[in-house]
C-alpha cells in the first residue's frame, strides 16, 4: 500500500504564499501520477494539479499562473507551491497517488486546511 503524509497547510492573508508537502512511503514504485486536490466547505473536491510519472503538470483554470507542482524524488515528495492566495482558494487539500494495481489502491492522504483570510 502506498500512505500520503501532507503538510504545509496554515493560515494566510490574501496575496500571501504557502507550499505544500506530500511525502509517499510504502509501495512508491508502484506510483504513476501524483496530484492535489481541494475541498471547500458546501463545495465538491476538485482538482488543483497533477503531475505525471514523466514530468507533465496539468492546473486547473482557477489556480493557473499562481500554483506549481513539482516533485523531488530522491524525498519521495511533491509539493504544491501556492502563490498569490485567495479567499476562494480556503480549503482541506489533498494529496493523491495513483498506483499501479500491482501494488495496491490508489491513495488518498487525510488532508491539510489551508486559511486564506484577513
């Protein structure tokens, strides 16, 4: 099984920046893509971005410009720099992995709430 550990979340007032961190331990070769996701209170999760096992990155339309995915895998870790902060972007985000069925499920981490308020 793969296990997601996120971190960084806080408060923050508008205009100001945060990075994220997810760290994968377990089965990590069995890894594909990796992405954060969010949820706002009363809203659906949604995608934020991904990152692919070659590099490719994918935002949604929301947080383009202001948020970059990346990883580092000598840490077996990808972030989620934020810039730029909103009060539309006050969320629970989510780390993602999807893993090859031979290594088990896809896995979600528990979550990080992240504050964008004066």
């Amino acid at each position: 099984q793969v296990h997601l550990v996120e971190s960084g979340g806080g408060l923050v007032q508008p205009g100001g920046s945060l990075r994220l961190s997810c760290v994968a331990s377990g089965s990590i070769t069995g890894i594909d893509d990796m992405a954060w996701y969010r949820q706002a209170p009363g809203k659906e999760r949604e995608l934020v971005a991904e990152i692919t096992a070659t590099g490719t990155t994918n935002y949604a339309d929301s947080v383009k410009g202001r948020f970059t995915i990346y990883r580092d895998n000598a840490e077996n870790t990808i972030y989620l720099q934020m810039n730029s902060l909103k009060p539309d972007d006050t969320a629970v985000y989510y780390c993602f992995a999807e893993v090859d069925l031979r290594y088990g499920e896809d896995s979600w981490g528990k979550g990080t709430l992240v504050t964008v308020s004066s």
